[in-house]
C-alpha cells in the first residue's frame, strides 16, 4: 500500500493536474455549454457510436484536440496521461521494437529488454482505425483515443490479455478545404540542438462523396547523452586501442504521412481507403550508466535504430436494413535494424571471463573492458488481416454482433555479434564472417482463424445483459538456425575452455551451427458476460467477466557451445487471463461531475514471461504457473467553476505470482506471493485547466503531474534468472505545464515538459547479465563489479524540456 509520504504526494497531485484530456459521457453538448459541463465526445468502443455512460465495462476516452493541446503524440506521453496505463519507457527506439506497454498489471518485464522483437503477441492491443498492430506511431490529426481495459475478445478481431487501445484518425470531410498547420521549437536541458515539430494537415473535398485528407509531420530531438568510452575502429572495424568523446549521442528523427480517401458510392455505403507510413532514425540509446554520474554513457558504440512502418487498409461499411456490415483488409509491413553495445555483456560473465583474461591479460581495475563487441539486429514482420462484421438489432431489446477474423504474420529476424579484432588476434579465418562470435537466424509464421460475437438483451430499460464467445484456431510455425563459431575445433584446441562437445570428432560443422523448427496448432473457446443496470439516467452499475488470450512461440536461443540452453527453453505454451470486474459510473451536479470506480480481479494462466535465460542471459519467454493481478481503478471529471476544470484518474495495482515459478528444466525462478516486475503499485494522473476570455480570444492555462510508485526489475534471489538480484526502481512524479492563446484561426503557446527537471528513472535492465564469479580467471567479483556497472542501462525521463508552439487554422 501507500506510504506516507507517497500518500502526501497523491493527495498533492490530485488538485494540481496532468495534461488536459476529454472524457467521454454524453452526447456532444451545446456550445452554450462549453465552459459549465465536461467536454464530451462519442465512442465506437462497443462496435456502436455511443457514450461511456453507456458502455458498460471500464473505458476512456480522449478527444483529438485535448491530445493535441497537451502535447500527447507517442506511446511515452499517452502512458503518463492514461489512469491504469504504465509504459517501461526505454526509448523511442527499444519502444518501437517490442511493447512495454502495463495495464492492469499484466506485463511481459520489469527490465529494458525491449529490442527484444516478440514473437507473441503484445499484453495490450493496439489499432489504428481497424487495422491491429503493435508500433509506436506518431499520434496527428486524430479525432479520439479510446482506451478499453481488460480483455475484448468477443468485440475484436485481435484478442488481448489486459485491454485494447483504438486511435481513430479524423475521417476526410465533403464540406470544405480545411487544414492546419503548426510549428513547434523547444530545448532539452542538457542538449545540444533544439527539437522541432512541424506538422501540416490538408482536407480536400473533390465532390459531395469523394474527399481526401493527409497529414506530414516531421520532428527531431536533440540528444542529452554523452560518453567517453567510445572505441576508434580502423576502416575493417579493427579496435586502434584509442577511445573518444562523443556528446548527444541519443538524436531522434521521425518523419511520419498519412492519405486518406473517402468515397460514398450510395447513401448506404463509404469506403475508406488508408496509408500510413513513419520512418525513425535513433542514433543513441537514451540510456546512461548506472557506474557514471550524470547523463553519461559508457558506450563504447553510438546505438543506432532505424524502422519503417507502412499501413494500408480498406474499410466498406455498408447498411444492409437488418444489419451494419464492416469489411476491414489490413497489409503492413514493420522492419527494422540496430546496432547495439554488447561489449560488457561479454566482458563480465562467467562463460567469456576466461578468454578475457588470457587475451587481453587483464587483472583488475577500474578501466573499461578492452574489447569492442557490437550487436546488430534486423527484424521484418509483415501483416495480413481480415475482419468481416454485422452489427444488427432483433428488435428493440436486442442488439447482437457477429465477426470473423483472419490473421497471417510472417516474422523474420537475424542477429550477429561482432567481436571486433577476434580473427586477427588468434590468426584465424572465420567460418562464418570476419570477427562473428554469434549468430540467430529466426523465421516465424502465424495464422489465426476466429469467429466471435456478442449479443445484448435489454429485459427492461434499465437492465442489459450481454454475453459473447470467440472461437479460434491458431497455427504457430518457428524455426531457429544458431552459429557459434567460437566452437570451431581451433579455438577448442588452442584456448581449451570453449568445449562444445566431441572436438575429436572430425565431422563437427565449423561454423558451430544448429537448428531446431517446430510448428503447434492452438484452439479455445472464450468468453464474455456483462450484467449492467441503471440505477437512474445519471447512474450505472456493471459486472463484467471477459477472456483474453495469446498464442505460444518460439525463442531463439543457442542449444550447442558456450551460449547453450537446454531445449526445454526454445518454446513457449499460449497463456490466458480471465477478468472479473465490478464497477460504477456516472454524472452528478447537474452533470458537473463525471466519475468512474472499477475493481477487478485477473487470474493469468500460464503467463509469458520475458526473463534472461541461464547460461548465456538471452532474452526468453518462458511461461510461469500462474499469476493474479487485483486493483481499483478511479476517474473524475469536474468543471470546478465555469472556467476551471479538474481531470483526475488514480489505480491500485497488485499483481503476483499465485505459485513457484518453476523454469522448463526445473530450476527456481520466483517464489510464490513475489511480485510480478515492472508493475508500480500505485499511479496517479491529474489536470487543473483554467480558461478565460481575453481580449478578442481565449487564454488557457493548464498545469499537470502524474505519479508512478516504484517497481521491481526481476525477481529475488535465487532466481535462475537473475544470479545479482533485481534493481528497484524509484517513484517518479513529473510536472507539465502549458500557456495557450487562441484568437481567430491563430493559436500560441508556452509550454514546459518534466517542469521542475526531475531525474527519474523508467527502466534498468538490472545486473542480471554480469555474472559477478570469482572464479572467472584471476578477475575478483569484487574488481568486476565497477566496470560491469559501466554497462548496466539506466534510462531516465527526458530533462526539462520548454518550448513555443504556433499553429493556424483553415
């Protein structure tokens, strides 16, 4: 529960705000009304356009232009505004890889091993439009955001363990030209260069059924990281011994355009036709080091990411008289490539220390690690979905929905470490390539058939009971294809601790190869009942039990030579939550007020865990027993007085394991009753919004904060995974604030993020992977351990961050 001081905190936060956000809960109101009752906007959460005083499960919802006044445009922004949503923020990069998005306290990790790509499915789904996909995508010219918590099975195509998040782009419109541009200027204390953000919106109507919209954007963040460890390489990548300074190594850019075509070829029918594209280009890691002081890195490479995202879908709506027919055709294609530092990842562990100190003759001290060992990753996922809907009425106390769902992905990902120098210091010709330590060739496919539904019976008007089922049949295909060519008999006979077996055998493959495949078929059969009643038109109570679910996979681990796991760990078996929630929601003084409490329960079969595998602390799904997680969730909405607003949204988050967490080979992983990493008991979001009339235009001032309790990385000793412990990670609680003017078609604003520069951390990925042994050579655990922490991450919220926003409207 909460400490006091932590307690003082919240209370604090509650009356002082986040960003400004619009929650959603009747109709659109008069704009008589502006500045008396909350803002509203509609919601399709429920596959029909309505409120969230009517849907009857826990949801929020956030208008597109409260996003953009409050500077919301990525995953790690919407994450500090969400009540009950929580993000392991490693950067714009490793969070374009792989989800760290928490809710309702399912998660995969408490570390930064997000440039993991996962073969699985993520905790929370996300849309764009109807298109399901995992990225983090740039958030313009969107008309809302919902956000459903808990599981959606029975509604959507793409199942879910712990919710579902929809960005809905603005539709293109017949009525007029229209369009906005806007251009934003801001500084990072501690960095080099100035940030921009430009952005511009067109709408074109070419006739009463035929318009097109776009939208570019093109933003850059300066870089706040520094590090003297960088290593000189010759023109063969070949280490000169020498080592430089680099600053700001960590720059972003982002280039991001989306078409749209809308047709209405009758009164019955539209067709929208979409393509979204982002490019990232990051050139550091936002890390630091935990062994240095400051914004420091002790990398010894500058990280770089880049990815390309392309969407495309076509959505045919068409009303039938009995029904809403929906046709959703979705291809996309995601790939990516980085190159990352591996030098102390080798450097301190029990398997590379001997050849360590035999080669470099290393004795102890506080120096970096001699060698220079980069990793580099290439991943490609490409997309094919399918979704057919009817959405109809029997009468007026039925509505029902039925869909089906096709899902193909194709999955592709190498990774090589280099050794830089290893051929030319022991003479050798590489079998592989020149200074290739390891290499991982993984190749997944995947297809999902599902035919789902719901159907609601209204036996009063006050009582609503809908039930829903989702069938489905999965077919899961992995291979894996692993090169050691430190096994090759050379380094065998010659070093004489990197045994990979019978090196007497004349027939061992050289290039240290192995391979496994495997292909596993999963059905079941979910499910989804809601009870709900109004206790008046302002009031309305729910029961809610939903089903999530996703498929096994397939990890990429060695099973030969000095990296070898067993193969109890190249698989991993689907995992399932069920969720019990009650909850209450509604609207009070005069509609002043709108509240929303839930409380629910989740029992997680069998959950996928990402830890670090034993033997070389590789990244793994590996699936525990089973787990719970159990909490509150609270939201209110008030309009203070006619030009102040308050937005406030607190959770209570428990989630644990329910028994021993027992690895394929029967090693400990955790104990029963420890707490699940990366989940923070208790957070808190909160706005106070002021606005006024001034002169011929409108001032509006908002300041904000959000809390994040603390968190573990991992598990306690003596878990297989994590031979030092686990890292905690401290509370975090950041201020925003913003000025904004707007007169005509003209808005100006001011604006600070991380106001008062707090230096929190996000993420650690913890000492698991530095094995401190002493019996590694003549290494002592005790002269490891600093330089170990040079390579320890420790990622940090962005410093204070102050800037100008101008934008016109037409």
């Amino acid at each position: 529960m909460f400490k006091p001081n932590k307690l003082s905190v919240a209370i604090c936060c509650a009356f002082m705000g986040s960003p400004a956000l619009s929650m959603a809960q009747t109709a659109p109101e008069d704009t008589s009304q502006k500045n008396k009752d909350i803002e509203t906007i509609s919601v399709t959460a429920t596959r029909r356009e309505t409120t969230i005083q009517e849907v009857p499960y826990s949801i929020s919802a956030y208008g597109g232009e409260a996003l953009e006044n409050a500077g919301i445009t990525d995953f790690s922004s919407i994450a500090r505004s969400i009540p009950g949503l929580t993000l392991t923020d490693v950067g714009r990069g490793k969070n374009g890889i792989s989800s760290g998005i928490i809710m309702r306290g399912l998660n995969l990790t408490g570390g930064a091993q997000e440039d993991f790509a996962m073969t699985t499915d993520p905790v929370v789904s996300i849309y764009l439009g109807e298109t399901p996909l995992f990225a983090n995508l740039e958030l313009r010219d969107m008309n809302r955001v919902e956000v459903l918590k808990g599981p959606q099975s029975t509604l959507y195509g793409s199942g879910s363990l712990g919710g579902t998040i929809r960005y809905i782009p603005n539709k293109p419109e017949f009525d007029e030209v229209s369009g906005k541009a806007q251009a934003k200027l801001s500084s990072t204390d501690g960095a080099g260069d100035l940030n921009h953000d430009v952005e511009f919106t067109l709408n074109v109507p070419l006739s009463d059924t035929f318009a097109i919209r776009g939208v570019v954007t093109q933003l850059a963040n300066g870089g706040y990281i520094d590090s003297d460890y960088i290593a000189g390489l010759d023109a063969n990548n070949q280490p000169t011994g020498e080592y430089f300074t680099a600053k700001d190594i960590n720059d972003e850019d982002v280039t991001m355009a989306r078409l749209s075509a809308r047709w209405l070829p009758t009164d019955k029918t539209e067709v929208l036709l979409t393509y979204n594209m982002q490019k990232d280009d990051v050139q550091g890691s936002s890390a630091s080091s935990e062994g240095l002081d400051g914004y420091q890195s002790a990398a010894k490479i500058i990280e770089q990411f880049e990815r390309e995202t392309s969407i495309t879908s076509l959505v045919i709506e068409h009303e039938l008289g009995f029904a809403d027919f929906t046709s959703s055709t979705s291809i996309t294609s995601n790939e990516a490539e980085s190159a990352y530092d591996q030098s102390y990842n080798y450097g301190h562990s029990t398997w590379w220390g001997p050849y360590y100190v035999s080669y470099y003759g290393y004795t102890g001290g506080t120096s970096p690690a001699a060698e220079v060992i980069v990793g580099e990753k290439t991943y490609k996922t490409d997309t094919i979905t399918q979704e057919f809907r009817l959405a109809g009425s029997a009468d007026d106390s039925v509505d029902w929905l039925l869909g089906v769902y096709y899902n193909s992905v194709d999955f592709e990902a190498d990774a090589y470490d280099y050794v830089y120098g290893l051929d030319a210091a022991f003479n050798i010709t590489n079998p592989v390539g020149t200074d290739v330590g390891y290499g991982n060739i993984q190749e997944t496919e995947f297809e999902d058939y599902a035919i789902f539904g719901e159907v609601t019976y209204y036996p009063t008007d006050e009582l609503s009971i809908t039930a829903g089922l989702r069938y489905f049949e999965q077919n899961f295909y992995a291979k894996q294809e692993v090169l050691l060519p430190a096994c090759e008999e050379f380094w065998n006979t010659t070093l004489g601790f990197f045994s990979c077996g019978d090196t007497e055998n004349s027939g061992i493959d050289p290039r240290g190869y192995a391979a496994g495949e495997d292909e596993k078929d999963f059905s079941d059969l979910l499910y989804r009942l809601n009870i709900a009643y109004d206790i008046d038109l302002d009031t309305k109570v729910y029961l809610n039990i939903s089903q999530g679910f996703r498929h096994g996979g397939a990890n990429g681990l060695p099973t030969t030579g000095i990296f070898a796991e067993g193969e109890e760990y190249l698989f991993f078996e689907p995992d399932k939550s069920t969720n019990y929630e009650v909850g209450v929601k509604g609207n009070m003084f005069d509609s002043n007020l709108y509240y929303s409490a839930t409380a629910y329960y989740i029992d997680w079969e069998d959950p996928i865990l990402l830890v670090q595998s034993p033997a070389g602390g590789f990244p793994a799904m590996i699936n525990a027993q089973s787990a719970v997680s159990k909490g509150i969730e609270v939201e209110l909405n008030a309009s203070l007085t006619e030009n102040l607003k308050l937005n406030f949204g607190y959770t209570y988050t428990n989630a644990e394991l329910t028994e021993d967490f027992v690895a394929p080979d029967g090693s400990f992983g955790a104990a029963d009753g420890e707490s699940l990493p990366g989940i923070p008991e208790s957070t808190l979001v909160s706005s106070l919004i002021f606005t006024q009339e001034l002169g011929d235009g409108e001032l509006t001032a908002q300041i904000g904060v959000s809390f994040k309790d603390e968190f573990t990385t991992g598990y306690a000793e003596p878990s297989i995974f994590y031979e030092t412990g686990y890292d905690e990670i401290p509370s975090s609680t950041l201020w925003n604030a913003s000025v904004r003017y707007d007169i005509d078609q003209w808005s100006v604003a001011l604006f600070a993020e991380n106001l008062l520069n707090a230096d929190d951390a996000t993420a650690s990925d913890g000492d698991g992977k530095y094995i401190i042994n002493e019996a590694a050579g003549e290494v002592k655990a005790g002269e490891q351990y600093d330089i170990a922490q040079l390579g320890d991450q420790l990622y940090r919220v962005r410093p204070r961050t102050v800037g100008v926003s101008v934008s016109y409207k037409f």
